[in-house]
C-alpha cells in the first residue's frame, strides 16, 4: 500500500488530548504490553465511546477473532522520526464493541475506528492500545518477546511524537508480513506479501520466544531485508488479563 507519512500522533480517547479519559493500566515490560483507557464516568458507561487512530496509517487487521482478543484494529503507521529516520509501528486497538474501518482502509489521525467496548462482557470496559515496533507480531504476541524490544510505551511514544513533518510524498509499507492468528509467520505464503521501500531492522536472534520464529536466513526473512530499508517495526500476541 501507498501511504503518506503520520504529521504526528494523538491519543486514541477524548479528542483531543484524551480529554474525559484516564489510563486505568499502564505498560510495562513482561507484564501488561499496552495501556487501557477509562472515561471518567465509572463503571461501563463508556461503552461505545468513539476509538480514534493515534496517526495517520493503514488498516492491516479489522477483525473479532474472539477468546480474549474480540474485536481488534491494526493500523501500521510510516513516519519521519526527528533524526529523520523513516519508521513505522502498528497501532493494536481491542476489545472494540464496534469496527468501523475495513482491512487495507487508509486513515487519518483522529479518524473513527470504532468503539469501546469489553470484549462482549469479558472484561469492563475499557480500550486496550498497543503501539509495537516490531511489524511481524499481528495477532501472535506470544510468539515474540514481552518486551521493549518490540513495544513501546504507547503514552511515552505519542508524547515524544506529537507533531512530525510529512510531505505529499507517498511511500510502500507491508500490509500482510504477520501470520494469521494461531500460525507462525514460517507457516504463511510469502509470495503476496507487500514489501517497503524503508529499511526495517531485523530483531536480534532471541527477541523471540517460539521456536517457530522463523530464522534470518530463511528465503523469506533474505528476501524481505533486500526489499526494505530504513524504518522500524512491531506485531502482538492472545490479550490476558
């Protein structure tokens, strides 16, 4: 997909600013890889509340796959970082009551994605956001490492990102390089997968924790480190709580 790069990055509740919201549960490594939001109303009166896109991207999972996901949106995001390094993170929104965008949708920041909800009563309401640097997590979080090495801190990474410069200018991002849920990437078709034309640095041998992590010298791994140059990546794993 041809995406223009992200002017910068906002918070995903009460535009602007998570203004009426409150961050209920934090990020922290090996524990909790995301935050969740609150509205300030208490109890489940948040529910349906509008879930905005943190940037500006594209829609590359709008699905309920159910357990302790429900429905969840990815939007991967290609952005210039101040050094002006070009990079790119997915945006993991969950436990949505609704969905309003569809796979492969261009957004903007701000745009409605959908709407809070708890993972059909699973949970209380509340939005779960993931920001990850590593592009090949998806819907397979346990297969990667519970770490920094592949997630931000999506307040720490917004407010470091507020406003970014962008251009007209259009460029290739990947929109299918993460396995379907409950499959290894090693277990996909690598024929139709979009490539980049930013760098995506590989992830150190061992930031995995499956063995069905497949290999950087694998065709597909060779292949995808000649096609990209020079941003960085993120993916995601089954939501405990």
């Amino acid at each position: 997909m041809r995406v223009r790069l992200a002017d910068g990055f906002d918070f995903p509740v009460g535009k602007p600013d998570a203004d009426g919201f409150y961050k209920a549960r934090g990020y922290w490594p090996n524990g909790h890889l995301g935050e969740d939001w609150n509205g300030r109303g208490g109890g489940d009166s948040d529910l349906g509340v509008p879930i905005y896109a943190v940037g500006r991207g594209v829609v590359i999972f709008s699905q309920n796959i159910g357990v302790g996901w429900g429905n969840c949106i990815l939007v991967r995001h290609i952005f210039r970082e101040a050094d002006g390094k070009i990079a790119m993170v997915d945006s993991l929104y969950a436990h949505l009551h609704e969905r309003k965008v569809k796979l492969h949708e261009l957004v903007e920041k701000g745009q409605l994605v959908g709407t809070m909800g708890g993972n059909n009563g699973m949970y209380p309401v509340h939005l779960h956001l993931e920001v990850r640097k590593n592009l090949h997590i998806g819907m397979n979080r346990s297969q990667f490492a519970r770490d920094s090495s592949n997630y931000y801190s999506p307040t720490a990474f917004i407010n470091a990102r507020r406003v970014l410069s962008s251009s007209m200018q259009k460029y290739d991002v990947p929109v299918n390089n993460f396995a379907p849920y409950g499959r290894a990437l090693a277990d996909t078709n690598s024929d139709g997968a979009h490539t980049a034309s930013v760098d995506v640095p590989s992830f150190k041998s061992g930031s995995s924790t499956s063995k069905d992590e497949p290999k950087q010298e694998d065709d597909f791994w060779s292949r995808l480190k000649a096609k990209m140059r020079g941003g960085q990546a993120t993916n995601g794993t089954d939501e405990k709580r």
